[in-house]
C-alpha cells in the first residue's frame, strides 16, 4: 500500500477556517517569533507557510519586513523597527526580541556590559 501525504494541507484548511481575530493573532505570534531570527531562517518558513495557504504565508512574510510577490518570490523590506539607530545588525543571527530598537539591543548590551571575574 503507497501512502501519500500533504504535510501542508490540514494546517492550510485550519489557517482558512479561523476567525479573522484569531489569524491576526496567528500571524502576530509568528512575525515576534520570526523578526529575530536569520534570514534562511525567515523564508524557509515563508516557504514552508506557502505551502499551507499563500494568504498565510504572504501576511507573515509582509509583518517580518519581506515583500511576497504573486509568483511566490522574496524581496526584503527591513521595517524602520529593525533599523539600527546607532549599532549594527549582529554577522549571524539576527536582533534579538523584547526591544524597539532590536537591532541595537547587542551593542547596548556591550556597552553596558562588565567583564566576568573569576571567583
């Protein structure tokens, strides 16, 4: 017996039948979730959500600054939020949450930061 399965579709029909509020939640929770972390990170997952529904994926790739074109194509648009005032974007990893000015969360923390003594 051949089993075929669609990993994507019970999570597309589940995303299609919630309440409006309750997709906006959905997609918040994913864009905190995903506004830190790297940028393979960010499309493997708007690839993935793709799979699932296009509206899905398209709202989550716009609330983490990426432009989705219809064919299903990234652009990056960095959010003024994510914009570093005075430091730069850590070399891997992305910013860090918790903070309107993620992006210069690292080097404040460095700033203000004490080098550890041993006991």
């Amino acid at each position: 017996m051949k089993y075929r399965t669609n990993d994507f579709k019970q999570a597309g029909e589940r995303y299609r039948l919630l309440e409006d509020w309750e997709r906006d939640e959905l997609i918040q929770n994913l864009v905190d979730g995903l506004k830190c972390c790297h940028h393979t990170v960010q499309t493997k997952m708007i690839e993935l959500l793709t799979q699932c529904d296009f509206d899905y994926s398209n709202r989550v790739a716009n609330g983490i600054g990426l432009l989705m074109h219809d064919d299903g194509s990234l652009e990056i648009e960095m959010g003024a939020e994510m914009t570093p005032t005075y430091g730069e974007f850590p070399k891997e990893g992305g910013s860090p949450l918790g903070s309107n000015k993620a992006a210069d969360a690292v080097e404040e923390a460095n700033e203000k930061g004490n080098d550890a003594h041993p006991y």
